[in-house]
C-alpha cells in the first residue's frame, strides 16, 4: 500500500470539460480515460516508491494521477499543449512540491539536468530509480526512441543517471517491429537498433477503442532497459548507417543492402570482403540476420572505414542523385548540338 493519496480531485473527464480540452486530432491527440488500464500501464513501470519519473506528454492528466498514487518522490512533466497546463498545476497543487511542470518540447527538452545528482548509478549498477513513462503520440514517439537509444549509447541525455528505464506506448505495429525476433516477419531496423542497446518487452496491446476519441490503430506497452553491456561495440552512427542499408532491400538478399555501403567502382569487391570479413551468408535476408550477424557486419564495416577514411562519409543516395544530374546535364548538351 503506498502512503501518498491524492485528495479528492475533479475526475479527468470533469477536467476535460472544466477546461473545454477537446482533443486535437491533427495533433494525435487520444486520451486515456480508463482508470484499469492506465494502471496497468503505469505498473510496467515496476515499482514507483520514492522514484524520480518523468511523464513525457501527459495532457489531461490520467496517467500522471497514478503516478502521482504511486507515492514517487519526484514527477516531472513535459507537456506541449498550453491548454493541458492548468488542469496539470491544479495536480501539482494537489501533490505539494512533489511536480514541476515543464510547458515545452520533449524533443528539445534536456533531460540531463531534470533530476538531483545524487540519483546517479554506475552503469553496471542497478538501474536508477528514475523513470520515464509516456504515452505521447505516434508521430513523435518514434523519432523520440531513436533519439534515446542514441542517448542509450552515448550515455548522455536521460542515461547519464544510469540505465534509465521506459514505458512508453507506440503503435501496435511499431512496438512488434521494436520487439520482433530473428525471422519473424515484423523484424527492422527498429528491431535492431533497439535491441542492441536495451532489453525490449512488448508487455500488451490497448484496443484503439479504450482512447477518447478513438485512434484508427491499436496502441502497445513497451519497456526498455538499457543493457549493460550492448550487443554490438560500434559508434551509433556506424551501427545506424549498416543497419538501415541492410534493410533498404527488405525482400532482396542481405549482400545487396551491403552492397550499396561502398563507392560504385568498387561496389561487389568490397561487400564481398565485407561479408567474407563478417562470416555472414550472402544470400540470407536481413530479416533472417541476427544481432550477432549485424554485430559481425559493424565489426566488419568499421575495420574497413578504419583502413579507407573516406569510406564512412560515402553517401548511395547522394552518388544516385550526382549520377541523374549528370545524365541530364549531358542530355541537355546533347540537344543543344542537335540544336
Ligand atoms: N498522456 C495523456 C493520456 O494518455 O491521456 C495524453 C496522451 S495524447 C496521445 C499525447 C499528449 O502528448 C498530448 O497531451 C500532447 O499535447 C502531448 N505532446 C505531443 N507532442 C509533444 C511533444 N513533442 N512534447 C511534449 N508533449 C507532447
């Protein structure tokens, strides 16, 4: 039983109306209105006791109430909204000194200096009693995680308290590619990228029916921990550069994903050596390689970005672009001697 209770409040939908809070569906504004399920969502998080949380987007406030319940020391809150602020100040003035809001952009906002000092753990400690919980909208909560798995690998942002944890809802099909195994069909970049720094577990599904109004998709849980040790010792952009050209042809066989790391002119050379290097089979997927195959593959990539300087900053997408001007520059010269 925890020892902190809010006291009686306006209910969130007497919120909603009390502050006419409509949500903006151009904003992927759905809320969550079902006590059940917020606590289920709010319980991933394990226990709250004297933590340090941050709620990334918490609008009318459903989620940040039991939180709040929890009995946390500490709740931070970033919400974009202007509208949602003063129904969010009347439960910091609900919870004396326990919440400080932060009217602004979590995209921007600099978590590094949200929580006391104090809180730091060593990396291969136990992770800190500091969470971040949030059920933001779609658009954001995907650019968001590749920004704090970056954070994961950096050990900065969120992470210099130490391996920071997450409960954060994403869009079912979102949360299965970021929790998807070897072979399995939803297996991605995301698959990967998340993966090789954190523990992923897609802890449930939401029915898009259960939000106010209702979303045209499923919503899930996920939690992340940042592994200690992560899978693949490379440079995030290294590992994100590899990963993404890997998947590029999703259908084809890995080495033509390898393939377009390197110049043109030494194209087939090179992704052989790379994968000859990597000790990974041509002719498997990308959905089939394992995140010891992309470990190899990283390994592999930076020796030879280590022995070719320029390798690293070669661009495919800029060569096929510098290629097309090239062809209709020549063809405009063409015609203007026909002329
Ligand atoms: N957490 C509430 C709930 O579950 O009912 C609201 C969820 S609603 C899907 C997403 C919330 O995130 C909205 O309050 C929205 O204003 C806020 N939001 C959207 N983008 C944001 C951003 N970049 N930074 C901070 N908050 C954001």
């Amino acid at each position: 039983m925890s020892a902190f209770r809010l006291p009686p409040l306006p209910t969130v939908r007497e919120i909603i109306k009390l502050f006419n809070l409509r949500a903006q569906k151009q904003l992927s504004q759905n809320f969550l209105l079902d006590l059940r399920l917020i606590d289920k969502i709010v319980r991933q998080a394990g226990k709250l006791k004297d933590a340090h949380v941050c709620e990334v987007g918490p609008g009318p406030g459903g989620i940040t109430r039991t939180i709040l319940n929890a009995d946390v020391a500490q709740l931070l809150l970033v919400e974009k909204d202007t509208r949602f602020i003063p129904g969010l100040k009347m439960l910091s003035e609900a919870a004396p000194g326990k919440v400080h809001i932060v009217h602004g952009d979590v995209l921007t906002y600099k978590m590094e200096r949200a929580f006391p000092k104090h809180l730091q753990k060593k990396w291969e400690d136990d992770p800190p009693n500091v969470h971040i919980i949030g059920n933001l909208p779609f658009s954001v909560s995907t650019p968001l995680i590749i920004r704090w798995l970056e954070n994961v690998s950096n050990r900065d942002g969120p992470f210099v308290y130490g391996r920071t944890q997450m409960t954060l809802t994403f869009q079912k099909e979102v949360a299965e590619r970021l929790s998807a195994t070897t072979g399995s069909k939803q297996r991605s970049r995301l698959s990967i990228m998340s993966q090789y720094l954190c523990t992923v577990q897609n802890r449930f599904t939401i029915p898009g029916q259960a939000f106010v109004p209702k979303p045209e998709v499923d919503v899930s849980v996920v939690h992340f921990t940042p592994l200690v040790q992560p899978k693949i010792q490379q440079p995030f952009k290294l590992v994100e550069k590899v990963v993404k050209s890997v998947f590029q042809f999703r259908r084809k066989y890995c080495c033509r994903g390898v393939e377009i790391l390197f110049p043109e002119a030494e194209r087939l050379e090179k992704s052989e050596q790379m994968l000859m290097l990597a000790d990974v089979d041509p002719t498997l997927r990308p959905a089939q390689l394992s995140i010891l195959h992309f470990k190899n593959l990283c390994d592999a990539y930076r020796k030879m970005c280590d022995e070719d300087t320029n390798l690293f900053s070669y661009n495919y997408r800029e060569e096929l672009k510098e290629k097309k001007r090239t062809r209709k520059k020549g063809h405009w010269e063409q015609s203007e001697q026909e002329d």
